[in-house]
C-alpha cells in the first residue's frame, strides 16, 4: 500500500465530515496540504472519452475526481477536440492521425513523454489489445466495458490489472480466455444531479405540446448506433399501441447521433405509421445536453425502456431509475445484472452477432413478452409505482456513488502497482485485487426476474 496516498484519503475522508465551524478542521486541512506536499503523486496516464457527452466520459471525469488527490493526471481524451474545459489536470486530443480516432499511436507517444507509472485505458474489451502494444513495457490497466457473450478476453492477457463493470463481464472475460488480475467496479450516478421532479412541469420546460403533456410517454435515451437497436423500440411500440388499441401514448426517443451508422429515426416512424406519436430530440453531435435537461426529460417520462443488445452496464437505465421512472430492460449483460430486482426484465429468445469484426453475441429482447410489460404498465399504475419504488432504492445503494466508485478504482491501483498483493485468476476462481466498491460497500443486487 503507498503510505502517503492512504493518509491522503484517510484526511480527506475526515475533512468531508466536518462542519466549517468545526476548529479542528483548519487544523486537519492544513495536515492535508502538508503531506501532500512532502510526498509527490505518482503519474497517472487515463486514455477514455473526455470532454464529450458520453456515458465513458462521464466515468472518466467522476472517477478521476477522486483520483487526482492522489495522483499526478493526465487524459489522453477520446472525442476531445481540444476546446476550453473545466477540468483540473491536462487532456490532449487522442486523434492525432488519419483514421485513428482512439488515438491508439499517439497513445505510445504520449507514454514516452510523460512516463507515467501507471496507464489506465477505458475502453471495450477488442479496443484494448492495440494500446497494449503501443505501451511497450508501461503497466497498463484495462478498465473495460463487456456487453455480451463471446469476449476476447485472452487477448487482454499482458494486462497489469482489469477492471469491469460488472460480475458478468468478468466472468464472460474470463470464458474467453482472460487469466490477469482482476477486480469488479460498477458505474454511478450523481443524486445530486438526478433524483425525481415534477413531471407536469418537467414536460411543460420541454416545450412539449399540450396533448402530449397530457399522455403516456415511452422513454428511451440511448446513442443513435446499431447496438442500441433503437428500430426495436421503435416496432415494439407500434405494435404495442395498434394491438392494445391505444390512443394516448407517445415514444420520446432522446438520441444521441455519433457519426456512427445509426438510424434514420424521422423515416423509420413514418414508416410504421407512428410518425405522429414519435417525440425525437436529436442533440448536437458529440456535446448533448447539460446534466439538468437529461434529468428533465428522464421525469417526463411514465416508463423508460431500451431494446438494446446488449451494455456493459446500463448508465442511462440507472439514471432514470434515480428519477423515479420505472424501467423494462432485455435481461442480457450488465443490464440484466444491474437491474436484477429492480425492473421488469425481458427474456432475450433470439441474440444477434455484431459485425465489423467484432462478434460479440448480443440478446433480442422477446417481441410478444416486451409489448405486455409495455401494456401491463400502461394499464397498472400500481406496478409503476412499485418499479419506481425499486428503482430508486436501486440507485441509491452506496455502490453506485462516484467517490466510494473512485475510491475503489484507486485501491485496485495501488494493489495493481504492488507485487506482492496481487493474485491471478487461474483455472477459472476468480481472485479479485480488490472490491466491488470499496471499503463497506454493498455489492450490486443479485440476479432475480421481477414479475
């Protein structure tokens, strides 16, 4: 364990305790800043998304919020074009050369220059292997996003450390042939910033019109990529209202375009003929919408769904459970485990293999079964009421908070950098460097189907 970096959190941990009327607190702070300057902080090299409207960005700088305290950070940004930021440490954009977008070759430039004693990448799992190598002898850490059956995990081997986010992307890691050193740490999601709100107002600040306010609003916030299968949505809700005779519903699709191939959502609801019951808000490309309007549109929601493949973890189905909203889900992935006792869970009876080389096995949530969750709640309000009760209580296990997440990537850190802490995962037991979420964390709920 590197003394200093303890000692560090341990103060920083009290000061957060105190009252600013406490006169011990001036007292501890000015310890704080002594050992910090006594000690100098080991480099910390991060190559993810930053600066962008990301799910991975948004890991990157919640988590990094607490990393920097004890460490030296620097960001080699994914989707960062180089503009103003609020951050307090360097980001350099990763695109640097033609069709390198990940910022793969720059990535070994970058570790020549900074030298950095530890380089943590986040990433998908078939991403991973290309910076490895770029590396050299540099003690890299995956922190890596598993979103189906079939994942690559020998080629991840020569790993200092990997970090998932979920029990089931370690396991599915290690089907594949992962045998490094390992450690489970879920995403988060900021009460402070979602948490439920009045819905009548909520969609009176989105400018919806009159009858739609007065409605029943199909939520799904997802990326316009093929993964997020957003036609499903799209057809299962068609078939939804004309089978069910429903006259008042209306789906509210938040897509995000990512200059991936997407969907050509205006045409696709003109299409199924529900052009006219289709809500689509289309942010900027790569920027989004501030945090305060995402909560909004989440509580103007009666339900939220996603028909996607698979996720590693579920980010924009957590945040809309600390809203209140109830959730139906394919029970795949990390979604499947995230959301075990929490949502109406969808058995997938079909899957679909992603291309571009990939191969990853994602699940299809089962058309008759997602049309019924659709119906049961339009028609129940009591089993809203108890998903919404289910998932905020969800939301709010303290493994989902993005200190105690930070603090747990850091301990995962420091065992990583210290041999004789580590432990391999060998002949399939896992041996975790590490915990789900730190220190007296609760551990994510265990797999159940709601019915």
């Amino acid at each position: 364990m590197n003394v200093t970096n303890y000692l560090r959190r341990q103060m920083r941990a009290a000061v957060a305790k105190m009252t600013g009327s406490d006169p011990a607190r001036a007292v501890l702070e000015e310890a704080l800043e002594t050992v910090k300057a006594q000690a100098p902080k080991r480099r910390l090299l991060w190559i993810g998304d930053a600066v962008a409207a990301t799910g991975f960005s948004r890991a990157t700088h919640y988590i990094l919020e607490e990393l920097r305290h004890d460490w030296d950070v620097y960001v080699l940004g994914i989707n960062y074009h180089g503009d103003p930021h609020p951050y307090p440490y360097p980001i350099y954009p990763a695109a640097g050369f033609r069709q390198d977008v990940f910022g793969v070759k720059r990535s070994g430039k970058l570790i020549g220059k900074l030298k950095p004693d530890i380089v943590v990448v986040l990433n998908d799992p078939w991403n991973i292997p290309a910076y490895m190598r770029e590396a050299g002898n540099a003690n890299v850490v995956g922190f890596v996003a598993v979103d189906g059956l079939n994942c690559r995990g020998a080629a991840m081997n020569g790993l200092l450390a990997a970090v998932f986010w979920t029990q089931f992307g370690l396991e599915q890691a290690q089907l594949g042939g992962f045998r490094g050193v390992a450690g489970v740490v879920p995403l988060g999601v900021d009460l402070e910033i979602y948490k439920p709100m009045d819905r009548a107002e909520c969609r009176q600040r989105l400018g919806l019109p009159p009858k739609v306010r007065g409605g029943f609003i199909v939520g799904n916030i997802n990326r316009n990529q093929p993964r997020k299968r957003l036609e499903l949505s799209m057809m299962y809700f068609a078939e939804w209202i004309r089978s069910r005779k429903v006259d008042d519903a209306y789906l509210y699709l938040h897509v995000a375009p990512t200059g991936e191939q997407g969907y050509e959502v205006d045409q696709l609801g003109r299409y199924l003929g529900i052009l006219n019951k289709c809500i689509i808000a289309e942010p900027e490309i790569g920027m989004g919408v501030p945090e305060s309007r995402l909560c909004e549109t989440y509580n103007a929601f009666d339900i939220q769904i996603t028909t996607t493949q698979g996720e590693g973890f579920g980010l924009t189905t957590l945040e809309g459970q600390a809203c209140g909203i109830p959730q139906i889900v394919p029970d795949w992935a990390g979604l499947g485990e995230m959301c075990a006792d929490s949502a109406l869970l969808v058995p997938c009876t079909s899957v679909a293999c992603t291309p571009n080389n990939i191969n990853v096995i994602g699940g299809i949530a089962d058309r008759e079964e997602f049309v019924e969750c659709l119906d049961r709640l339009y028609r129940e309000p009591a089993a809203r009421a108890d998903l919404s009760r289910r998932g905020i209580e969800n939301a709010g296990r303290d493994c989902y908070r993005w200190p105690q997440i930070g603090a747990a990537f850091g301990q995962l850190l420091e065992q990583a950098l210290d041999p004789t802490r580590l432990t391999r995962v060998s002949d399939g037991n896992t041996q975790q460097a590490g915990g789900r979420g730190g220190d007296g964390a609760q551990d994510p709920p265990s797999r159940k189907t709601v019915s």
